[in-house]
C-alpha cells in the first residue's frame, strides 16, 4: 500500500495551507502582472513624453529657422545699407571739392574772384597743407580783381600748399596771367593762351585821362613782369606780339615759351612711343 496521501486523505489544515499557498500565488501572479502593466504604463508614458519633447524639439528649431532666415534678411538689409552709404561716401569722394579741384569756367569778376577765394580758404581751412589745383577756362576780365585772384594764391603758395594751374579751352587776358601764379602749369593740347595789352575804359578831363594811362602803363609793367620772370619770353617780345591785337598762343608754343610746364591730354596718336 503506497505510502503518499491522496487528495481525499488530506487534512483539513493541509487543504487550507494549499489554498492559501494557492491564494498567495495568485496573489504574486496578480502583484507582478500589475507591476508588468505598471512599467507598460511607465514605458508607454515615457515613449508619450518623448514624442511631445521631440516635437519641442521640432518646434524650436522651426523657430529657429524662421530667426536664422530673419537674421539673414536683416544682414543682407544691412549690407545693402551699408553698401549704399559706401556708395554715398564714395561718390562724395570723388567730387573735385573733396579733391580740391577748383573749375574756373567763367570771366574773372569781383564775383567769380569771391566765390573762388571762399573755396580755397575752406580747403586751406581744412587741411592746411592740401595741393590745390584751380582749372581756368576763362576769357578774361577785371585786371584789379583778377590780381586780387593771383595775389591770393601766391599766399597759399606761401604758407605751403602746392598749386596747380591749368588750363582747358582757353586761358585769355586776365585768365593766361593767372594760370602763371601755380608752381607747376599745364595747358591741354587744344587749349589756348591769349596775352594782350592792359584794356581800360578812360574819360573825364585830360589830365584825368593822363592819370589813367599811366596807371595802365604801370600795370602793364607788373604783367610783363610775371610774363617774363615765369617763361623765356623777353619785354620786347611780348610788346612786340601784343601790340594793338591779341596775342594767341597754342599749346605747344606755350611750352616752348616756358608759359606752362607741360602739355596733357594729347591725342594718344599724337604721342611718341618710341
């Protein structure tokens, strides 16, 4: 007869430690499959929260796209400023005043004489050591405000500037003796000089007449004067040649005669290359 109890042999405490080891197994089974669904949870939440922070994620760098591309518009705005004002500054730059480049295209008057003084005192103002240069195109005109003029530039001369005379078109009369008063002179090769007798209007009683010619003939005097100690022309010769008529002297007389330093703007086939 076997020796192991059957079911029906059990014991009453035996059956109820069975059932509540039973009871205690379903309860571990019940415990961990909560816990199986609580770190299911856990994990579902997690994997919740990383979709919301990528897209976060995908919003701020959208919003960081938007700024970059905004900042690029701003940058390129700012270049496009700056570029125009580099423009503005050059453009100014490359005006003849910021260059002191005085045009005298106009007759010598008190006027046109003020208006050129004022230019060249706000340059010497400014920088008292620029180079000057003054550009006549002139047909001439009041003797005393025209030595005014040469006057005045023989002071910046003095007080170190360096002047540039020169002439395009024609420098005439009163204009030819101002293109003397630079320390280098040029005349453009179709440009033309014109030296001529001092020209007053004279009327009153004779001796007032009297009086005035020989005040021209004085300031003849000081017109033969700059003519002959700026070139290689003699009194006599410029007598001789301005003597009841204007006196026209191209470009290259004029630096054959040492009137001007130097001839520019020729023809390029005019030039020798050899």
């Amino acid at each position: 007869m076997s020796e192991e109890k059957t079911q029906d042999e059990e014991s009453p405490e035996e059956k109820k430690l069975n059932l509540e080891l039973k009871k205690a197994q379903a309860s571990k089974l019940k415990a961990e499959a909560q816990k199986i669904q609580t770190e299911a949870e856990i994990l579902n939440n997690q994997k919740e929260k990383q979709k919301v922070d990528i897209e976060k994620l995908r919003v701020l760098l959208e919003k960081d796209k938007v700024s970059l591309k905004q900042s690029k518009i701003s940058l390129k705005l700012k270049k496009l400023e700056y570029e125009g004002e580099i423009e503005e500054i050059n453009l100014r730059n490359a005006k003849d005043s910021k260059n002191y480049l005085y045009r005298f295209n106009t007759k010598v008057s008190a006027e046109s004489v003020r208006e050129c003084m004022e230019t060249l005192t706000e340059w010497h103002r400014l920088d008292s050591e620029c180079a000057i240069e003054v550009i006549f195109s002139s047909p001439g005109g009041s003797i005393i405000d025209g030595f005014e003029l040469f006057d005045f530039l023989q002071d910046l001369r003095y007080k170190g500037h360096h002047l540039t005379t020169g002439t395009l078109g024609y420098a005439a009369s009163m204009a030819g003796i101002l293109l003397q008063a630079g320390d280098v002179r040029w005349v453009g090769q179709q440009a033309w000089v014109m030296i001529h007798r001092a020209a007053f209007g004279a009327w009153g009683k004779t001796y007032e007449i009297e009086d005035e010619v020989k005040f021209i003939n004085r300031i003849e005097e000081r017109i033969l004067d700059i003519f002959t100690s700026r070139s290689s022309l003699t009194k006599t010769k410029i007598k001789r040649n301005w003597d009841r008529k204007d006196w026209w002297i191209s470009a290259d007389e004029a630096l054959e005669m040492n009137l001007v330093d130097e001839i520019r703007s020729k023809l390029p086939e005019h030039i020798n290359t050899k």
